[in-house]
C-alpha cells in the first residue's frame, strides 16, 4: 500500500525540508515550506510575470495592477481607479427601466 503525497520537500536548494503543507508557487509552479513559498524568498525566476499582471481593461488606461479587481457586472479587470461600474462606463450594468420606443 502506498501513501500518496505525503508531503514535499522545500524546492529551496537551501532547505529542502520535508513540508506535509506545501505551498505551490503560481509562478514557477515548484513546492514550498511556509518559509519560503513567497517569490522573494525562494528568488522565483518567474515572479516578474506574475508581478503586475492584471491589465485594466479600460480603454485608454495602460494601469496594472498586482491584484485582480474584477467588476462585479461586467466581470472585466480593472485598477483601482476604474473598478467602479461608473467609472469604467459599465455596459453591463443593470439600468433602470430605461426602454427605447
Ligand atoms: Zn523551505
Ligand atoms: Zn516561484
Ligand atoms: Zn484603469
Ligand atoms: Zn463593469
């Protein structure tokens, strides 16, 4: 009988201690112990791709941000200063009874 994953070891060259939690990094996709599953700390060569990867959606607005901020109407991504419905010109917000003709 086998036991499947049964924790990793730190992809730290400097580590490589036996994790039963690693953490996976999004960006270089290895295995982590809590102590270095960050980007600085395991010095992730694939951290600046994910580093300021959300492109606002806005026309005109070359923004990007760290972190995702998706209009709750129109689900697009936004910075912070165009996540807001009103300030994104929102087409998929829900109007009130306007009806043409
Ligand atoms: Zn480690
Ligand atoms: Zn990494
Ligand atoms: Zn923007
Ligand atoms: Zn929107």
């Amino acid at each position: 009988m086998e036991f499947p994953d049964l924790g990793k070891h730190c992809s730290e060259k400097t580590c490589k201690q036996l994790d039963f939690l690693p953490v996976k990094c999004d960006a270089c996709k290895q295995d982590f112990c809590k102590d270095h599953f960050t980007y600085a700390a395991h010095k992730c060569p694939f951290a600046f791709q994910k580093i300021f990867t959300y492109r606002c959606s806005k026309e005109g607005c070359k923004k990007k941000e760290m972190l995702q901020m998706a209009c709750a109407q129109c689900h697009s991504n936004f910075c912070i200063q165009h996540r807001h419905p009103l300030d994104h010109s929102c087409r998929h917000g829900s109007r009130p009874t306007v009806k043409a003709g």
